[in-house]
C-alpha cells in the first residue's frame, strides 16, 4: 500500500454561531474573538502553518462574512501597522492568498461536525488533510507534526487524544484502544477503534477522549457521504472514524501539550491571561496587576 503524502491542507469548521459565547457572537463570530491582538482564528492559522499547512479550508457560514473579509488583503491595515514598527504582524497578513491559499466552504445550517467536514470535499481533493477545531487552542505545532507524521507511516487516519477525568467523558468522542502504547522519541501513540460519542461515565470504553486535531486520509469523505444523521439530526464525524476504523484501526496521539477550550467565557478569559503573561510587552504589568486584585 502506498503511504499517503506529507499534509499540506488544513479544515477549519468555523460555522457555528457561538451560542456559548452570546449576546457577544451576535455581531462578532466566535473565532474572531481577540486573545490579546491576534483573532483567535489568527492562531489557528499560526500553529496550522507551523507544520507545513500552505492551503487553508475555511467552512464558514454566509451569515459570517468578517470571517472571510479578515482574510482580504487590506493595504491600508498593513501601511497602519509598518507605522507602528509591527512590520512582521503586516507581513504575516500579506501571506493570505500569496504564500498561504485560503479557500472558502459554506455549512449555512448546524448540521454537525461531520457535515462540516463533507463541505470541504470538492476544495481537499484527494489528499489526506488535517481538521482544526478553533475552539480549541493548543500550545504549538508539534500535535499537528506528530498527527501527520504518524498517518504517514501507517496510511491511516491519526487523531489528537487526551486522558480526561471520569466525569468530564460526557463532554467527549472517547475510544476504543485495541492494541498496546508505543512511545517514540517522546510521542505516545496507540491503535484505537470504536469511537462513542458523549458517552456516559458507565459506557465509556477508556479516559482517551478525542480533542480538536485530526489527520484525515480522503476516503473518510465517501464514509460521510454515506451517513445518515444521528439522534440529534447531525451528521457526527466521530461515526465516521467509527465506520473507517472497522476496515484497519486508526490511531491516536496522547497530546500532553497546552490546551485551552476558547469556546466557553470561562476558557476564553483563560486563555487571554495566559497570553498575556507570556507576552513580552504586557506580561510584567498584568502579573503585577494580577497581584493586587487576587
């Protein structure tokens, strides 16, 4: 079998309306949210082309169009921040459409994660292709390194795992390990099967649940296709997984990088101090700040 080639697309289903975050997403959607100056949409793109992403898939809705206009070249924004001395801020916007493509698919009704990544077909093509959940922020790149070069090697398709606590299954995809944990120079890896979705804690087959990162081989589409909806009327991508894994074992990749949920206010206000605390300009003043209101 021939292996699949390196990743070089990334799926990003950003056509939810953010209910969790109203009234702010009435106006505003959730993936443009601020962490610090950067949308958080913005650091997706980062860590997507931190490994290697250089075509950008955007599943958006109609009723969304900042989304689209945030990746408009804007002249006037870029001569704003060269004004400031944040000439490398406008040169990462000058990427989009030049050395970084981005494409447009429309979900223009919640239909589910699965429908959101079918939406996507004619723009993937027949490459394998990772999916980018942007309400979840990770630390950096090395998921997205790890997930691509473990799909490369086994031709099949590779998710992003965390070990979560008993009572926070139900929030999840949890798996089915069917084969031992290997560890290669420090990545955890293991054959997985069966994925439940949101099971209770009784029906939960492992801890592993599946967060926001996945490496995808291009015949999961024709699986989606094929699907009809769940109890919910949504079409859930973790069926799919399910229905792939019954031909060859996935597997999966026990991530133990930083992580934060954005979609809730509790997980945004984290993930701002947090930035701000490493960020070079502000850090000193809000750790000091922080000092005298806690």
């Amino acid at each position: 079998m021939a292996l699949p080639p390196r990743i070089r697309t990334a799926v990003v289903p950003a056509a939810g309306q953010g209910t969790r975050m109203l009234p702010a997403t009435k106006a505003v959607p959730k993936e443009l949210l601020p962490i610090l100056e950067r949308p958080a949409l913005q650091l997706i793109v980062d860590e997507a082309l931190g490994a290697g992403v250089d075509h950008l898939v955007i599943v958006t809705s109609r009723t969304k169009p900042a989304i689209e206009q945030y990746f408009a070249a804007s002249p006037e924004v870029e001569a704003s921040l060269e004004k400031q001395g944040r000439g490398a801020l406008a040169e990462q916007l000058r990427r989009y459409g030049k050395d970084v493509r981005v494409s447009f698919a429309y979900q223009d009704s919640p239909r589910g994660l699965g429908h959101a990544v079918a939406c996507a077909r004619e723009l993937v093509g027949s490459e394998p292709f990772f999916v980018m959940l942007p309400d979840e922020l990770m630390q950096d790149s090395s998921l997205l390194n790890d997930l691509a070069t473990l799909m490369q090697s086994t031709g099949v398709g590779a998710v992003a795992l965390k070990r979560m606590p008993r009572d926070e299954l139900f929030r999840y995809g949890i798996v089915t390990p069917v084969g031992p944990l290997v560890e290669d120079n420090g990545v955890e890896s293991l054959p997985i099967a069966r994925v439940i979705e949101k099971p209770s804690v009784d029906d939960a087959p492992s801890d592993l649940a599946i967060i926001g990162r996945y490496a995808l081989t291009p015949d999961i589409f024709d699986v989606l296709e094929g699907l009809a909806p769940g109890g919910t009327g949504e079409i859930q991508l973790t069926d799919a997984l399910s229905i792939q894994s019954e031909r060859a074992p996935l597997h999966g990749v026990i991530s133990h990088i930083g992580r934060r949920d954005i979609g809730n206010p509790l997980g945004w206000i984290e993930a701002v101090i947090e930035a701000g605390l490493e960020h070079a300009e502000f850090g000193d003043g809000l750790r000091t700040w922080l000092r005298t209101v806690i």
